[in-house]
C-alpha cells in the first residue's frame, strides 16, 4: 500500500475503502445541518463531509476513503496538505496573517510576482498583482486593458466559463445555473464560436480556419476591431465541457488581436500550474498572452490568484486603481511559493503528461467498446469523456454515470454546456494504483456492467 503526506505529518493511506454505503450516516447528518444553514443555491456534488486528504484520496466523516478525479476543480494539484505548502503556512501563520500589501507590504506577495513574470509564456518585461480569485483576476484583466486601451468592447467565446461577479457572469457563456435570473448583465460584451471540433457543423478537419474566420468576421462587423479592448479565452474551455479549440484556432486569434491593438487575455484559472502537461496550457501552440489570469492550482487550496501581463499595460493603471484588502494575502503567498517548489522538485509537469498518457490510452479503447462516448479529449490531468445518445451527438447528460462512481467511491465532476461530460481532474501526486483503479470503476459504470 503507498501512503502520502498529509497534514504536514502521518501518512495518509492511498486506498480506496468503504465501510459504509456513499453518503455514509455521518455525512448525511451534517448534510442535514448545511440544509438548514447554508442556501440550497450552493450546490453540493457529492454530500459526503471530508475530515482528511492527501495524495489521491478524501477520507470522510464515516471512514470512507474515496478516489480524488476532481482536486477540489483544479485546486489541490499537488495535493493536500502538501508539505511544502504545510511548512510554510505553519510558519507563517505564527508570524503574523494579515496587513494588508497595499497598507504595509511583505517580501513573499514580491517573491510570487516575480516568479509568475519569469514562468508565464514570453520573455518580455511583465508586472503581476494579486487577487483572491479566478473571477477577480478576470475582472482585473479586462480593467486594465480597458484602461490601457482606451476601448470599452470585451470579445468572449461560446461554451467559456470565467465567473460569477457580474463582469465575469456576463462572460460566461452558459445560463444554467450560472446566469439565470441575475440580469441585467454588464455591457459591451460580445460573444463570438469556439473552434469545438466534435461539434464543428463541417468537420473537425475544417473547424479551426472557419471557426477563426467566423468570430474575427463577427467582431469585425458587428463590433468594429478599433473598439475592442481584450479578447478574453481559455485555452482549454472548462466548465463548458474541456473542449480543445481545433489546433491553429488560438494563433490566428492572436494573430487578428495584434494586428488591431487588442489585449488577448488567456484564462488559465483552470489549467495554469503543470494540469495540461505544460506549467500553462497557452505553452502548448506557442501562445504568448498580453495578460494571463492564474488561480486555482496556484495555491494548494488557499484562496489567491494573479494577474501577469504586459508592463506596459499593467503599468498603464494610476496609484489605486488596482488593489483590494486580502489581495495576495500572506498566507497564500506563502502557499503559492510552496506549490512553485512541489511542482519543480517532484517534477509535476512531466507527472502530468504521464498521467495524460495512461487516461487517454484507456478511455479511447474504452470508447471503441462503449457506444454513448461521443468523444474522449484533454491534455495531461485534465481529461473528459463527452457522452452523447448512441449513433447520434445528441447529449447524454452525464449526471447518473457519475453517481454510480461515487457510490463505488470514485468521485469525479461533470461540465458541458449540455451537461453530458465527465471531467477528470486528479491530483498530479496521485500514485498510478489508485489512477488505474479509479478508470477501473469508470469503466464499469460507463459499460453498464
């Protein structure tokens, strides 16, 4: 039996056990108390309350100990409790937890900066600040190109996903659950097609140049380039379903971005920090964002994210107009420098690629065999299965395939615009017997076995 460190001390067993059925009694008591106290509009995947973590397993209030595919979304890459991180909260913590950087700075908000303007894509001079999260680092990014630019018009894409305050809502292309009754939404923003092969109306083999010539046609005619501040896309779409634009889409979007003067803004909330095989997924065609939006994996589970871009642009905004009390809190930076650390020392991107590797390798043979997978795509640990009614790509909703894998305690999400994919998020320190024998489950819950 492999262990991982959890808690900065004891070993964490990684094996999937059960002792009760999925929730167990004492999940569904304190499930009980959330309904009571907590909004039934904050959701819950799987009700089962957690009280340990680590490596590739989330052991919970009944003694269940079950296969981690989701890392909190992206979150908990290098795992949880991972002891670099430990070390350095503990520390800190002692210290002290809070000034504020904008009343009376520290040298670790410094030290993260500087590290993102020397990893993230480009070697040109950047800047980054700090924020608290994915939606905040976007709303940033579209403050400052808008000031830099003097142009008030954003471009966004169809099946994106960057948030829930009002910009990032406006953003975010899918309604359910995310836009649905809380209109009016932010103006000036356009939203043009993703190059989503599987669906391209011609074929995957035409999606990337009509995709591209679609949306710098519609923005062209319907909003005028000399208007656009950003363009703002994730490299890998991921609440609308982990969809790989069509390769050569991305370079011809900043291709039109750079002829016209507009900012092209890479979300990498989601794939930043070694998930797709590369430290950043724009690294994989050779995308050099202006300005590039981190969180999630930047932290290890402490809230912070980052805005790095351009120091041109980010030096455009005057004293003040950037900031915000817990921005880059000290805690968190203390996080982020240790999981800067576990990634380089455990060698997390090539990690990434092998487990890449081992998923898509089985779950295409999988597919072959199982006739309601549409479609298998992802890069690195950041893999799903797109369901669809057999001979048809009619969407399967994806929601009873993962409750049968989450009652044989495998735990995994679902995404997609139409509800019917199943993403895959594991640890990237998850041990290679609980990969295989999480796909094993998967395989039985997809074959109706």
């Amino acid at each position: 039996m492999t262990t991982a460190t959890t808690h900065g001390g004891p070993q964490l067993p990684q094996e999937r056990r059960l002792v009760t059925e999925i929730p167990g009694p004492r999940s569904r008591e304190l499930f009980a108390r959330k309904q009571s106290a907590v909004p039934p509009g904050i959701g819950t995947t799987l009700p089962v309350f957690v009280t340990h973590a680590g490596g590739g397993v989330v052991v919970d209030a009944d003694g269940n100990s079950l296969i981690d595919f989701g890392s909190g979304i992206a979150v908990t890459s290098v795992g949880n409790a991972a002891p670099r991180v430990v070390e350095r909260v503990q520390k800190q913590v002692a210290d002290f937890t809070h000034t504020c950087f904008m009343v009376t700075p520290y040298e670790s908000y410094v030290e993260v900066c500087e590290k993102l303007n020397g990893l993230t894509p480009g070697d040109h001079e950047k800047r980054t600040f700090l924020v608290n999260s994915g939606a905040e680092a976007v709303e940033n990014a579209v403050k400052v190109a808008r000031h830099a630019t003097g142009r008030q018009a954003v471009v966004v894409f169809d099946h994106g996903y960057h948030g829930r305050t009002l910009l990032t809502m406006t953003l975010t292309a899918k309604n359910m659950p995310y836009k649905q009754g809380f209109g009016p939404f932010a103006p000036e923003v356009h939203r043009v097609p993703l190059a989503y092969p599987f669906r391209w109306p011609t074929g995957p083999e035409n999606c990337a140049d009509e995709a591209a010539a679609q949306a710098i046609d519609m923005i062209n005619k319907q909003v005028g380039a000399e208007n656009v501040a950003a363009v703002v896309i994730e490299p890998i779409a991921g609440e609308g379903g982990f969809i790989e634009p069509a390769r050569g889409f991305l370079p011809k979007i900043l291709e039109f971005c750079r002829a016209n003067g507009i900012v092209f803004i890479a979300d990498e909330v989601q794939t930043g920090f070694a998930r797709t095989g590369d430290l950043f997924a724009c690294e994989d065609e050779g995308i050099v964002p202006d300005i590039i939006c981190t969180a999630k994996g930047i932290a290890g589970g402490l809230p912070l994210a980052a805005v790095t871009g351009r120091a041109e642009l980010l030096d455009s905004v005057h004293v003040g107009g950037l900031g915000g009390t817990y921005g880059g809190n000290p805690l968190a930076c203390e996080a982020a420098l240790g999981v800067l650390e576990t990634i380089e020392q455990e060698k997390l991107v090539e990690r990434a690629a092998h487990i890449g590797e081992v998923m898509l390798s089985r779950l295409r043979a999988l597919r072959e065999r199982v006739d309601i997978i549409g479609d298998v795509r992802g890069r690195g640990a950041m893999i799903a299965i797109e369901l669809v009614v057999p001979g048809t790509k009619d969407p399967l909703p994806a929601g009873e395939i993962a409750a049968k894998c989450h009652a044989e305690g495998l735990l995994v999400l679902t995404a997609g615009t139409y509800g019917n994919v199943l993403r895959f998020l594991p640890p990237l320190v998850m041990p290679d017997n609980l990969l295989e024998e999480g796909l094993s489950i998967l395989e039985k819950a997809l074959s109706g076995d």
